[in-house]
C-alpha cells in the first residue's frame, strides 16, 4: 500500500515521516517547490524535536519520498491524505478553498477504490463538498475518512506516535477497517480508535480546540480576580485542577494562547454557529478574553515606563507562542513588539529557535542575538514571552548586571517572586497573585 500525504507543513510532513517511520511507503507531495526541493536533499523548514532525523532515516531507507508532481501522488497512492493549509478567511470562517482544489486535482486523476482521507481542519459538511468536488469529474467509486489531528507544535512527533485517541469518521466499513490497519502499529489498544460519522469528526476537532481555549481564557480570567483580592493562582489553578472532574491541564495563567490554531479554529467555529441562528457568545469572549491578555505584558511595560519609550530599551526573551517550536503564527510576542515599537521603544530579543522567524518580520527593526544576556545590556526591562527551559533557569546575577533598572515582567510565571525581589528585581508576572 502507498500513502499519500498531500501538504507537507506541521501536520502533513509528520504525518508522513511517522507513517514511514512504523513501515509505510510515503509520498509526500505540496505546491512549494522550494520547500519539495529542500525536502528532497533532507532539510526541512520548521524546528520540531526528533522531526529532522525522522526524515533524513526514512528519505535514506526509501520509505519516504517527496514530490511536486501532484498527479503521479495521487494516481501512485491507495490512500490519500489532504494535510493542506486551511487559513482563516475576513470573516473569521474557514478557507477550504486548498482543500476544494486538492479534491478537484483527485477528482481528475482518481481511480477505482482509493481513500482520501482529511487531516486539515475543516468546517462540518466540508467531507460533503469534498464528495461533491470529486464526483463532478469522476465515477470512479472512493471512500472518504475525516482524520482530524490533535497533534502539538513543539511535541508533534511525540502526539503523533502516542495519540490519546485517533478519531475517525468513515462513510464505509472498507475506510474504517484500511484506517484502522494502518494506525494499528501506532494505537495499540483499539479502544482508543473511536469511529464515528464524518460530520462528528469534524466538529469533534474544533469542539476539542475550543475547550482548551477555553480553560485558558477562564484561568486567565481568574487570574485577573486573584491579582485584585490578593489570592494566589497557582494555588488556586492547582486546587482547581486537583478535582478530578477538572484535570490540570490547559489552567496555566499567562499571556494568552497563539499558535495557527486556537483563534483561526474558534473564530471558525463562531462563524458556524452564527451562520445557524445559534448563539456564538461563549467562544467568541474567550476569543476577546485572549486578545486583550496579550497585550497586558505591553501595558505593564508602559505602566511601569512610561508611554514615550523613546531612549528606553526593552529586552524580550522569547519569540515563538510556545517553547520547542520556531512557529510564530499568532504569537502573543506579536503584539507586544509591534506596541513598542508603535511607542519608539528600542527592542532587543533572543529566542533558542525563532530569530529567523522574527528577523524575516521585524528585519534590523529589533537587534537580535544568539546570546540570551548580551540583548539585556542597557535595557530597562525584560519582557519573558515564552516558557524555554534557557529562561527558566537562566542566570540572574548576569541579568542584573547587565540591564539598566532590574524590571522583570513575565508573561509565563517562571520565577519565584519572592527569590527574584531578593535579588534586587521589580518582579511582575501574570501567573501571580500581586503586580510587584
Ligand atoms: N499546526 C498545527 O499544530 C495543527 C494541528 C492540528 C491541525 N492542524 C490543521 O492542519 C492543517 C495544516 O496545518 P499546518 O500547520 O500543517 O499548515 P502549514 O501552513 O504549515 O502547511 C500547509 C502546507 O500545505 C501546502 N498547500 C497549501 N495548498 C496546497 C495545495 N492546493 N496543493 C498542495 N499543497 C498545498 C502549503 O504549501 C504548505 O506547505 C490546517 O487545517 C490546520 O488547521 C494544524
């Protein structure tokens, strides 16, 4: 059997370098030339650990193969994955429009028998206009699975390998029983494939990106409350989440989510709900709830420095929205670098994976380095964006020799508040529960 992925971003690329990695014979295919060519001689353009090696293992061994030539993919290929892009349109709803041209391409090449199957997120019905865009050049019979993906960014080979559940939505016992022999090396205990229809499949991934939005906007919401009453929220996160009813994940405070995801796929579901009469309001304020958290780091910065930050200059460690990934889609970092400069601030910022990211943004707009401490020289504070292991444990004699005024503010809670103000630090965090 051949496995076709077509789109090889986050989620094609690990699809078909872990589908090779457990025996399959892969195809990977995307429009980009550019990044098929890199592909080819064993680079890849993201930063996601144990990827690299995964697909330099696997081009080596031939089970692994990338194209440009779409056609050859699909006519080679028993089951098709579509893993393309599905961006988020003005209105907030979802783009399909790669997802359609894909299943025109299979439409004109398809013959009897194949699967294609959808690991792009996707509004419910999309499976339909899929079915209808194929039917319109072919007779040929095919079956059709929505596979949605659940994996992290920064952990995505690791989600991949250890899936909590597959989901799959099936129109026939042949996808069902071709899905479920090809993940059986992955998900050992068959309880964990749960088959349902195609419609379900797909809310099924955004109703699971919502709550996890969710928890974050409550948490960042109570956070708020204990900062004024003097309570402690990691107390409270913790206690919150000891109940078991509740669980701990996803109730970290901090400066909001980012990420290609959460906001596309929520504001994509506000639009579905708005376009059946139904009431929207709850994801739309965790959307609201979540835009105004990452601008508090810059109105700290401001509350603190003053509105003209002209001479003044901001330190900021971390750049990507979470840590182990170059991705900067969406980061809460965004908002507060383009506040600063708005207000003539003077910008420094290391990040261990996502200067190239920034730099291809920002340009000589900030000054960038390698080195975590030199971007601190003469800064009159630091900004801490993202949760990096070199933050956590970073070396704080350095940092106060460094800056100017010893002004920490910390979108991700890393310190100890009472350990850093021993060390001669203003400390503000939004994981704690008093501002200084
Ligand atoms: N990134 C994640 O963490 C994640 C997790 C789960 C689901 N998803 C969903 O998976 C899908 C892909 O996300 P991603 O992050 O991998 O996107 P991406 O932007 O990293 O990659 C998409 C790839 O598809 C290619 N492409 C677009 N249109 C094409 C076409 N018509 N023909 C061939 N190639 C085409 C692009 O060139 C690109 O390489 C999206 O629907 C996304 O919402 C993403």
């Amino acid at each position: 059997m051949v496995i076709g992925v077509i789109g090889t971003g986050y989620v094609g690329l690990v699809t078909g370098a872990c589908l090779a990695e457990v025996g399959e014979k892969v195809l990977c295919g995307d429009r980009d030339d550019l990044k098929i060519s890199q592909l080819q001689s064993g680079e890849i353009s993201i930063h996601e650990p144990g990827l690299l090696s995964m697909v330099q293992e696997n081009l080596d061994s031939g089970d692994l193969e990338f194209t440009a030539d779409l056609v050859d993919l699909v006519q080679r290929a028993d089951i098709i994955f579509i893993a393309v892009g599905t961006p988020q349109n003005r209105n907030g709803s979802a783009n399909i429009s790669n997802v359609l041209e894909v299943a025109g391409l299979i439409g004109r090449e398809v013959s009897e028998g194949k699967v294609i199957v959808t690991k792009s997120t996707v509004p419910v019905g999309t499976s339909e206009k899929i079915r209808e865009t194929i039917e319109k050049s072919s007779d040929a019979e095919f079956h059709l699975c929505s596979n949605p993906e659940f994996l992290r960014e920064g952990s995505a080979v690791y989600d991949f390998m250890n899936p909590d559940r597959v989901i799959l939505g099936v129109d026939s016992d042949y996808s069902e029983a071709c899905l479920r022999h090809l993940y059986a090396p992955i998900v050992k205990n068959t309880d964990h494939i749960l088959i349902m229809d195609l419609p379900s499949a797909e809310m099924t991934k955004y109703a699971a990106n919502a709550m996890l939005a969710t928890r974050i906007s409550f948490i960042n919401s109570i956070a708020a409350l204990c900062r004024k009453k003097n309570a402690d929220i990691e107390m409270v996160s913790r206690g919150v989440g000891t109940d078991n009813r509740i669980g701990e994940s996803y109730l970290n405070p901090g400066a909001g989510y980012g990420g290609s995801c959460f906001s596309k796929d929520i504001r994509a579901l506000v639009n579905m709900m708005a376009d059946e009469d139904l009431d929207p309001s709850i994801f739309s304020t965790v959307e609201e709830v979540n835009e105004r958290q990452k601008a508090l780091l810059y109105q700290k910065v401001v509350e603190r420095l003053g509105k003209n930050l002209t001479g003044k200059k901001i330190a900021i460690w971390g750049l990507s929205f979470k840590p182990d990934t170059d991705d900067m889609r969406a980061a809460p970092s965004l908002v507060t670098i383009e506040a600063l400069l708005e207000h003539a601030g003077s910008l420094a910022a290391h990040d261990p994976k996502a200067i190239q990211e920034a730099r291809k943004r920002f340009g000589t707009r900030i000054e960038f380095s390698e080195n975590q401490y030199e971007i601190l020289s003469d800064a009159s504070a630091l900004v801490v964006h993202t949760e990096w292991d070199c933050y956590r444990h970073a070396d704080f004699e350095i940092v106060k020799s460094r800056m100017k005024e010893p002004i920490v503010i910390d979108g991700r809670g890393l310190y100890d508040r009472d350990w850093l103000c021993k060390q001669g630090f203003e400390y503000y965090s939004l994981a704690s529960s008093s501002t200084n």
